[in-house]
C-alpha cells in the first residue's frame, strides 16, 4: 500500500472514536462531581455536632451514592451492548438539593415555581444535566451561578445563566457531533446527549448586557 494511502487511511482511523474509551470517558466525568461532593460531605459530618444538619446531610450523601450506583449500572449495561433497565422518575425537587451540594457555598441559587419541583423527571439523566451545566458555570465563570426552572406550555424549562458568554467555543461544542479529544467540552456533550435521551432540547443564549443562559426544554417523562 502506497504511504500516502496509509496515512490516509489512519488518519480516518484516528476521527473515529472508540466506543470503549468514550464510555470509559464519560463514566469518569460524571463521577467527578458526586465522588467530590460525597468527600466534601463526608468531612462536613465529621465537624457537624448539630443532629438536625448531619441528618440532612447524610441524606444527601446517599443521593449522590446512589447517583454514582445509577451511572455505573447504566455503563456496565451499555459495557454489555444491553439497554438501560428501568429509569427511576421523581419530583424536579427531589434533585434540587444534590445539585446544589456539587457548587461552592454562597456561588449558586436557586429558583422554581411549585409546579416546577413536583414535575416529575428521568432522575439520573435530569441530574447529571444539571450537576454538568452547574459545574461549568462555576468553574469557567466568576460571580453568582442562578438556576431557575418553570414550566411552559406543560414543558419543564430549567436554565442555569452565569457571567460568560456565547463564545466560538460553545458554538462549536453545541454543534460538533462527535465528543471532544480532552475532557474541556466532555461535560456540555454529555449533557447533549442526555437532553437527546430525554426528547429534549438544549440551547445557548447571551445575555444583555453580560452573561450567559444554558436552557434545557424537557417534556413530560413517557409512562
């Protein structure tokens, strides 16, 4: 085989992404923020004397435990080229609280009308979304990080704004089919492809004078 079709053809070998390592990838990604935020709870039960907190907070670590156990049985069913058995749905204001545990103290806030919290959602995927979209926010931005979420026209729209902006950046990343080579990105396709899961959407819209909204739209779960 001549050498210039050799480099072609690994060249197109090498934009195809492995199926094994992708999963690899993404499980480790959405372990981060509950495997961090678990830590971090664990340490605040250790220097909590008052009962009432450390109950509400060992609440909260099961949450995100039980998150963790929610996406390593969806991989190893992926692993096994089976499909996800069962997704568990709850109330929006179930999730609120484990979201709200992965940002710093004081960073973010949250708003939801009644109808809002009591919608019911895919607790895994909805989760993740958000952890995901919170986490960017506060990683890649200064200043406050809100969450606001209501519903419209019997559609649940949460939107999570922070001081950035559209750049070329997130253009590219809403746009690009396949996930990125590092882990900058990785989150906002995972988030992607969970909103696809859910039949739903996902938007990005600057905000005036400064800022940035990420709009999730999802419908009614099916029975």
């Amino acid at each position: 085989m001549p050498v210039r079709d050799r480099v072609m053809r690994l060249n197109r070998n090498r934009a195809i992404p492995d199926p094994g390592l992708l999963l690899l990838r993404s499980v480790c990604h959405e372990l981060r923020p509950p495997m961090a935020t678990l830590t971090a709870l664990v340490g605040a039960l250790e220097n909590q004397p008052a009962e009432e907190r450390r109950s509400e907070l060992a609440r909260l670590a099961m949450e995100h435990a039980v998150h963790a156990q929610a996406v390593l049985g969806h991989a190893a069913a992926a692993a096994r080229g089976l499909a996800a058995t069962g997704t568990d749905v709850v109330a929006l204001g179930r999730i609120l609280p484990s979201v709200a545990a992965t940002a710093p103290p004081g960073r973010l806030a949250m708003f939801a009308s009644p109808a809002a919290l009591g919608r019911p959602v895919p607790a895994r995927q909805t989760r993740q979304i958000l952890i995901n979209l919170v986490g960017n926010a506060v990683r890649y931005t200064g200043g406050p990080v809100r969450l606001n979420a209501r519903l419209t026209f019997r559609r649940l729209r949460v939107t999570v704004t922070d001081q950035g902006g559209v750049t070329p950046q997130l253009i590219t990343a809403l746009r690009c089919p396949a996930p990125p080579e590092d882990d900058r990105g990785l989150g906002l396709w995972v988030v992607r492809q969970l909103t696809a899961q859910c039949r739903g959407t996902l938007r990005a819209r600057a905000l005036s004078p400064v800022g940035l909204a990420m709009e999730v739209t999802l419908p009614c779960p099916r029975n």
